[in-house]
C-alpha cells in the first residue's frame, strides 16, 4: 500500500511534504482552488526543490480553469524539478469551480483536456481548440531545462459517477475516489476496467487512490473530541455540502443515502441561515473548506459521518480498514491535512500506520 498526504495547498507545505517523506509517506497531493488556497504549481515547485523521493501529484488540477496548453506547460515544469515523480490528477472541478459559482466542467470539456494535455506532454503536437478554431500546438524547447517530456507524467482522473468512471478507463492512467466504501471500490474498479477494455486499452492493475482524513485515537479519547473534530472535521463536512446551480444550492449532492437526513439539516440549519444573498452564498459556503469548520458545524460532525468519511479510530481499527480496502482494489491512501501544519498528523500516521503497515 502506498500513502500520500493530501494538501490544501499552501505555499510553505514543502516543509511538510519533506517531513512526510522522511516519515515514509510515498506520496505528496496538492489540491487545485484558486479562491482558498496558494497557487498549486508554485507549491509543487517549492515542494520538489526540497524533498528528494516523494511522488507529487495535483489532487486535482481542473483543467477547465486553464487553458489545456497551459496546465501541460505546468505539470511538465513541474517534472523538470522532480523527475519521474509527478503526477497529474484532473477532475471536473466542485470545489475549484463551484467556489466561483460555477458549474464542474462537462466531461466532454475534460476529455478534450485530457487528450491535449496528454500529446503536449508526451513531446508531440496536439490540436487545440478555442471556439471555432483549431491550431496544432507543441510545447518548443524541451530539453532545454524549462520543461521534462522525458520522463512520463501519468494522467489520474478523479470521479464517482457512472459516465465519469467509464471515462476512467477510456482515457485515464489510474483513478482517484473518496470512497472508503469497499463495496463501492470493488464495484468502480470493475466498471472501469470493462470500460478500459471496450476501448482496447488494459487497467489492469488499476491504480486506485482513496482520498480521506484520519485521526489515531488516544486512549480514552472521543470521537467528537476537539482534537479529533479539528483533525478530521473539515473533510467529513465535505460530504453534506451544497452545489451551487443557478438559481439555486442542492442539498448535500454527496452524501450517501443514510446521512441525507443530516444533509438536510446541515442545508436547513447552517446553509439556509447564512446572512449572505443566495446568489453569493457559495462563497461562504466554502470559507474554510477543508482547512477548519465554521462555526456552528461542529454538531452536524456526528460519530456516524466520522466513521464514513474518515479513518479515525485505535491504530488497529485504522490498520484493519487499511487492509479492507486494499483488498478492495485501493493502492494508495491520501490523507488529508487541515490547515497549514502538518507535523503532527505525520508523525502519528508515520510512526503509529505506515511503519506498522509496511
């Protein structure tokens, strides 16, 4: 099994980065939302001058916040830093877009990323598209130290709906989920190697990365204790968060059927209360996202939406579960970091998960 952590990104995180790797994280993942966070590919650059193994990754990069030749010229700068060791990963955008009241992509726009920026970084030329005209582009002077088209970059595609994880298997290298549903794994990877094969292309293995948060109990501790609500908190209230349509905010979108009940109360409770007019609400909807909970939401991180969203228990239960899913199909566990400090989560996860694990 491999472990990332998973950042909002913040420009100093490559001291956290480097402290993952010496505590034997293999993986570094940098989240991509221009309204909250620091630029994702100034981050990773910093990240890559000072760790020396560690994979880094863009979880994720949403293409259609960028022109496809520009987030190829990126993620291949990227690679000249860090050879060999980065990843791009894509998804149609909630956070990143939906923080500007805009809708995710569709998935034919994330396709044609793809394609343009997977050419582009390969060292061929790619047909771009802006409106009504096509241009063949390339990136000019590899080779040259501005740009790595050597060393491969693989394209890993974030999703969960039906048409987005045949998707998966059409165009992507691996996949990225939040689920730590095993059933819901298994039944993914299935659909998308199917997928993969229908269009003569084989996922198999299929590299599978879980995005989740985690917290190693203490013993005696609660799982609504402070300590674990501000670990853990900012990610599970992820799961009851709206969408911004126009018009309009949809009720928990995310959340699976046996906590649609706390999703509406989260809308009814917190969302529908805030004094922001609704057609800006999706901003306030998102202060803090993921990096620390409003006030207010503690009482809608139930026990129930922790377990589901989270690893948080004893060590043992946190290994066990760890074991589950990568008998599921998983490969790599991200786990997210709130805030912009990470030194304690990774030295727990390092010394009490990964050392015990591997």
């Amino acid at each position: 099994m491999d472990f990332g952590i998973g950042f909002p990104s913040y420009i100093r995180a490559w001291e956290d980065a480097k402290r993952a790797e010496d505590y034997g994280f293999t993986h570094a993942w940098f989240y991509d939302s221009q309204m909250i966070y620091s630029d994702v590919y100034a981050t990773m650059a910093l990240a890559a001058e000072h760790t020396r193994h560690i994979k880094l990754g863009t979880l994720v990069a949403v293409p259609g916040n960028r022109i496809a030749p520009v987030t190829a010229h990126s993620i291949a700068t990227i690679n000249e830093l860090a050879p060999g060791r980065v990843i791009l990963g894509v998804g149609t955008g909630f956070t990143g877009r939906n923080v500007m009241g805009m809708p995710p992509i569709p998935l034919k726009t994330l396709r044609e990323h793809i394609h343009v920026i997977r050419a582009l970084v390969q060292g061929k030329e790619a047909l771009y598209r802006e409106g009504d005209r096509e241009r063949w582009v390339r990136l000019l002077h590899p080779g040259m130290g501005y740009v790595n088209l050597e060393d491969p970059i693989p394209i890993h595609m974030a999703s969960n709906a039906p048409n987005a994880l045949k998707m998966v298997g059409e165009v992507s290298d691996a996949w990225i989920t939040i689920s730590l549903d095993t059933g819901e794994i298994r039944h993914s990877i299935k659909k998308i190697k199917q997928s993969a094969e229908a269009a003569g292309r084989k996922l198999d293995p299929l590299y599978t990365t879980t995005l989740t948060s985690g917290c190693v109990l203490r013993p005696g501790e609660s799982i609504t204790s402070r300590r674990v609500l501000d670990r853990v908190g900012p990610f599970a209230i992820v799961l009851l968060h709206t969408r911004w349509e126009p018009g309009e905010l949809k009720i928990g979108p995310f959340a699976p059927p046996s906590i649609a009940q706390l999703a509406r109360r989260y809308y009814e409770e917190h969302i529908m209360k805030m004094k922001a007019p609704l057609d800006r609400r999706f901003q306030d909807m998102h202060y803090g996202h993921v990096i620390f909970l409003q006030p207010g939401e503690d009482k809608f991180c139930t026990p129930e939406l922790i377990k589901m969203a989270t690893l948080t228990g004893s060590a043992g239960e946190i290994l066990e579960r760890i074991k589950a899913l990568e008998e599921a199909g998983v490969t790599n566990v991200g786990i997210h970091l709130s805030g912009s400090d990470g030194r304690e989560l990774i030295q727990e996860f390092g010394r009490e998960i990964i050392n015990k694990y591997n």
